[in-house]
C-alpha cells in the first residue's frame, strides 16, 4: 500500500500561480508537499473501501487507512531528514535528534469512516517554536501551508491558485463565527466542558457556530473566515500544526489557562487580540 502512494501525483509545483510564494518555499517544504497530498489522495481513494477498524476508546476509531498514511509520512519524512525526532498518532514517539515532527496522518477518522468529508492529514515541524504548519484537506482539495512569520496560505490543488490567509480584527463577539472542535466525547468531564462552551456561546450571541468533528478542519476554517474564535476542549501535540496555522492568520492561541499554545497544550482558544480577554471572561469563565 506504501508503495501505490508513492506512485500516485503529489505536488505539481511547476503549476503555481505565485511566483512571491514559490521563492517563499524550499525544497524539504516541496518534499511535504508531495507526500501529503500523495498520502491524502491515497485516503480519498479508500473512503467507502471494506476497511479494517479498530475502537481505540468509546467513539474514539482507528482504521488500516490512519496506520498505512502514518507510516508513508514517517518514512518519508525520515527519508528527507534522517534521524528526525517524530511524534506520530498511531506509532507513538520515534526517537530522534534535532527538529521535531508531529504528524496526524487522518483526523476525522470518524467522518471519514461515515463518508464524510471532514477530515485531514496534519504535519508539524518544531524546534522550540512550531517552525512550519503543512495541512492538507483531500475531499475539498485545498492545501494548507503556514511559516513561523512569514504568513499563512491556502493553495487549490485543482487549479494552483494560492491565497494567503488573514482575519479580520473583531471588536464584539457577536460578530464572530464560533468554530468548536468536538470530534468525540469519551468521558463525562469532557462533555461538561463543551456543554458549558455551548451555553456560553449562545449566551453571548455569536453570529454562528460551526463543528466539524475535526480539529483540523475547523482550525482551518478559523483561519479562512473573516472574524472567528475557535474552541478546542482536547488538543493532541500531533494536531500542532493547527496553532502555527491560526497564528500566522491573525489570531491569538492560547490554552483555557492564558498560556500560550505549544504541542502539549490540553486545550485551545484562538481569536483576535482584540477579542482575547472578553473571549476568555465570557466564553471560558476566566479572568482577563
């Protein structure tokens, strides 16, 4: 299976249509690329597939696909900078030196599972910040790309077509598209949190809110909408490439707590700086 991926059409670089992002790239980011959109055409390919499944937790799943798209990332990844240090869903941690990656070959496993089309392939690489932010969303063809201040992007993979990402400032909540990550609740603290989000969120009148089942993709969404604030009760290291992504967009990520976002943060709020500190007494029940 390693092996068809391989051989399925990545990255056509050649058919960008910016040339002021093309010399913003280099060659390992063109690398990534490749192997996400390759691993992501390869998920496409399978959804409605006879697939093998495992429940890792009560609606937490894992499939044959998450386990063949994790291995195909790793061992690139491994190819392109031997020895790197990885932090994979599936295979845990394999041990390495220097730069870290974090890698979530397949979030949404469940939507992907019903036919969905919420879902992605994440891929983040860190030194002591989160340096670079590779997302890749294979149902919408829509490539996500993020550089420790240089910005954020999204590139078609239809057509090539690279547009960077920016919000807007918002000055009231109400004004915001409320973006809540809930791809499983598997114990009953976690349901309460989202539950409390909720009413708080309807008690202040958000314009809308929306919920994807995905970490990813609604991070991806936040970072796409004009004024937004994103909620994510439970966050993996391996979904870290979602904070580069929203901060490079405008937004502030923190915890629950005030602390800034890292790969091991247990939750995460992104809004603008603007809306940080009434965000943080409205919504979460926090001081300023």
């Amino acid at each position: 299976m390693i092996q068809e991926i391989e051989e399925m059409q990545g990255f056509r670089f050649y058919l960008l249509q910016s040339k002021e992002f093309a010399a913003l790239i280099d060659e390992f980011d063109r690398s990534v690329f490749d192997i996400i959109v390759k691993v992501g055409k390869y998920i496409k390919s399978r959804q409605g597939d006879d697939i093998e499944i495992e429940q890792k937790e009560k609606k937490d799943f894992v499939s044959e696909v998450d386990k063949i798209s994790g291995k195909a990332i790793t061992d690139a990844l491994r190819r392109l900078k031997p020895g790197l240090h990885i932090v994979e869903e599936e295979q845990g941690v394999i041990e390495g030196r220097g730069m870290r990656a974090y890698v979530d070959p397949l979030d949404g496993t469940t939507n992907f599972i019903y036919g969905l089309s919420d879902y992605g392939v994440s891929i983040a690489l860190a030194g002591e910040l989160i340096e670079r932010a590779y997302i890749y969303l294979p149902a919408y063809n829509e490539l996500f790309f993020a550089k420790l201040d240089a910005g954020a992007f999204l590139i078609s993979t239809i057509n090539y077509a690279v547009r960077e990402l920016r919000v807007k400032e918002a000055d009231k909540i109400d004004d915001c598209l409320a973006f809540l990550s809930r791809s499983q609740i598997i114990d009953e603290a976690l349901g309460k949190i989202f539950d409390k989000l909720s009413s708080s969120l309807r008690k202040h009148s958000v314009a809308t809110a929306r919920c994807y089942g995905t970490g990813v993709v609604g991070a991806c969404r936040a970072a796409q909408s004009g004024k937004a604030v994103f909620l994510q009760p439970k966050s993996e290291d391996v979904q870290c490439a979602i904070i580069l992504l929203m901060q490079e967009a405008g937004l502030k990520v923190c915890d629950f707590d005030g602390n800034p976002a890292a790969p091991e943060s247990k939750n995460l709020v992104a809004c603008s700086e603007q809306l940080y500190k009434e965000v943080r007494k409205k919504i979460l029940g926090k001081g300023g």
